[in-house]
C-alpha cells in the first residue's frame, strides 16, 4: 500500500483529488488532514466515510503535533493543499495566509524530510508570477507576487524548492491557474456569480471587468497533478493551465445568458486592491509529459452551472448568516 497525505482536501479541490486519488489508485491509502476552515467542508467528503482506504484527520498544517500524527506510520506521498486562498480576505487579513500557507508548509516540508517521504507535491498557483500583460508565464519566470496571498503562496513554492536543494526532499510544485467546478466555496468569481445569478442577486464585478484569468477545470487539474507525480522531475516546476482565457465581463455574460437572467444583474463595484490584470501560463514543460486539459471551457461552465442549480442545499447553507454579511459589506451591496 502506498500512503497517501492530502492537506486541504475538505476544500474545493483538494476533495476532488482525494476523490480521483481513491478512484485511480487501488493501492493508495489516504489520509486527508483538514482544519476545516470557513473553506472546509466535510459535505464536499461525506460519501467517502467508511470507505476502507480512507480517513480524515482534523488538524492544523501548522501545528506540528498535528502534522506527527497524520504522519503517524509513515507517509509515502504528501499533495499539500491546504492553505487560505482567497485573494480578497488576504487583502482584508494576511495573518493566516502567513501562518497557514508559509507556516504550514514549513512544518509539512519538516515532517516529510525526517519521514523519507517519497514525492512531496506542493500545489502552487500561477498568482506568483503577478499580473502578466502579454506572452504567458514559463516555470523559470520571475516571481513577482502582488497580493498577500501570493506572496504566501510564492513563500512556500520557494521553500519547498529549497528542501529539495538543500535537504535531498523530491519535491514537485505545480502552479495552476484558476480553476472552476462543482464544489467550489461560493466566494470565488464563478461560484459567486453563478449562486446570486440562481437567486436573482446582482454579480458584483471589479472594476471595468476586463482583468483576464485562464480557467482550469477542476477534474483536469487532478489529472495533471497525477502526471506530475508520476513523471515529474524532483526540483522541478510545472504549469498547469486550462488555455481558457477570458475576461470576466464575458464570464458573468455567459452565466447570466445560460441561466437566462437579465444582463443588468452585472453590478459594477469598485476595484480589488492590486487587481492583477491578466494571468497566462505557458505548459509546455507539462504538455511534454503528456498531460492536456481535456474539457472545453463551455461544457465545464454548463456542468458547473448545473451542479450549482441542483445542490442548493450545499451552498445555501453557507451563503447565509456571517458570510452573506462579510460579503454585502465587502461589496457594499
Ligand atoms: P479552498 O479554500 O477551497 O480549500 C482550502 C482547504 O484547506 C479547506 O478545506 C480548509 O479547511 C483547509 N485549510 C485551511 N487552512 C488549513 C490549515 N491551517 N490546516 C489544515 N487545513 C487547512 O482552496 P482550493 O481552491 O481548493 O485550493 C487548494 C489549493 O490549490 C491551495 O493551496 C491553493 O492555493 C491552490 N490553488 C488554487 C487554485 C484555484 O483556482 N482555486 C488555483 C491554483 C492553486
Ligand atoms: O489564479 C489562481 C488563483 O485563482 C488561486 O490561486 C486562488 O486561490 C483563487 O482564489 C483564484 O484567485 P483569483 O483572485 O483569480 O480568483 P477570484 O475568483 O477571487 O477572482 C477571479 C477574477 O474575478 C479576478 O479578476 C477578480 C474578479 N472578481 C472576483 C470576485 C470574487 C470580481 O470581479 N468580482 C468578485 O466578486
């Protein structure tokens, strides 16, 4: 058997991976180690209960007693998703993305080099090389972050490389792009504007809508981290993009067009701090491995879509209470 750690995978998705992990590899035993966090929700792994390769630990990455016993006899693959990872609520509060994002992976990446654990995956994102106005991003590019939570996140990234350089760790890093589907905490742009959209709310768009983000589907993303594992070089970093540019005026269109609602449900609202305009990846280092992404952006949007209108009783639960207040007084709606 080979033993498995998930970080993050009560979140969007790292619980479409511990899915996938179960699913594709009989010979995996998988812990998944979540703080169930505002993001973490044990709805999003309920019908793995009682299955016999899996168990979940709640626990903290940046507690080092939490990390000793989800390692607790050995791990052979550690894919730490766990982090904070909403842009906005690092720009209202950067502590926790300090101490979960850094930290957390600090203590996971301690606990792996004094476990001999096998492949450490470190899941990163594409908003570490900041905004980027033309061309798309190599894996050798400059890091220039521009948002506390990316520069958690590039905190980490490099950190993580630099237990494979100095301490011998066969880590891997993977940044991805923004990725989209079912399951995804309805504060992120998709999820948010698809759930007021059902509800007749307005979709409050930053700025003149024009920023550009290539989206990534989330089952082609678990793939590609499969790839990774399995091919990739230790030290090394791999893109992984959806080719789906688009802005996001076009997004809130298409969503409001599908779900046939008034193009007037569009609510221009003032501007993220540090907006990054546009974000682009370059993927040939993955594409050499074999990976692609295989879904068109418009059958992911309608299978998203879809999912959303037919589990009302996942997300209206969350969109109520504190959230929607956090929410109506961040947008001031
Ligand atoms: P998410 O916010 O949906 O889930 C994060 C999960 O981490 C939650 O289950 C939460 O409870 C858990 N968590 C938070 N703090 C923790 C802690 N201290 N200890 C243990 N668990 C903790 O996030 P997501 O969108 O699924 O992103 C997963 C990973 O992928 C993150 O590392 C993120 O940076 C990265 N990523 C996300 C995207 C994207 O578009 N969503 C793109 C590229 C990379
Ligand atoms: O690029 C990968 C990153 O994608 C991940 O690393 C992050 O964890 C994830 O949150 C996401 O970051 P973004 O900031 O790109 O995603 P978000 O969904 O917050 O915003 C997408 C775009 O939509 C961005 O240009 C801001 C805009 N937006 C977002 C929200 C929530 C709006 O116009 N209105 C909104 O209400």
């Amino acid at each position: 058997m080979t033993r498995v750690l998930i970080t993050g995978g009560a979140g969007f998705i790292g619980s479409h991976y511990a899915h996938h992990a179960l699913a594709r590899h009989p010979e995996w035993q998988v812990t998944v180690l979540d703080k169930l966090t505002y993001a973490g929700n044990p709805d999003n792994l309920k019908d793995l209960e009682g299955h016999a390769r899996y168990r979940f630990l709640r626990g903290d990455v940046a507690s080092r007693e939490d990390v000793a016993l989800a390692m607790e006899g050995g791990a052979d693959i550690v894919l730490n998703f766990a982090a904070e990872t909403h842009v906005d609520r690092s720009i209202g509060d950067p502590e926790g993305f300090i101490r979960t994002d850094i930290y957390g992976a600090y203590a996971l990446l301690e606990a792996a080099r004094s476990r001999g654990v096998k492949r450490f995956l470190q899941i990163s994102t594409d908003e570490v090389y900041g905004s980027v106005p033309q061309g798309a991003s190599r894996e050798e590019d400059a890091l220039m972050p521009s948002n506390p939570y990316a520069a958690s996140k590039a905190a980490a990234d490099r950190l993580a490389y630099s237990y494979h350089a100095t301490y011998g760790l066969p880590v891997l890093i993977t940044r991805a792009s923004n990725n989209f589907g079912p399951n995804q905490y309805p504060e992120k742009l998709i999820p948010l504007f698809v759930t007021n959209a059902l509800d007749d709310q307005a979709l409050p768009l930053y700025g003149d809508g024009l920023n550009v983000r290539d989206w990534l589907f989330v089952g082609d993303h678990c793939e590609a981290l499969d790839v990774v594992l399995e091919r990739g070089t230790p030290g090394q970093v791999y893109n992984v993009g959806g080719g789906n540019e688009r802005r996001n005026i076009d997004i809130s269109r298409a969503i409001l067009e599908r779900l046939g609602k008034p193009p007037g449900l569009v609510r221009s609202v003032s501007d993220r701090p540090g907006h990054d305009r546009r974000y682009a990846l370059d993927c040939r280092k993955l594409r050499l491995l074999g990976w692609s992404p295989r879904t068109p952006f418009d059958e992911g949007l309608e299978e998203t879509i879809a999912w959303y209108a037919d589990h009302r009783d996942w997300w209206e639960k969350i969109k109520s209470g504190a959230y929607l207040e956090y929410y109506r007084k961040q947008y001031r709606l």
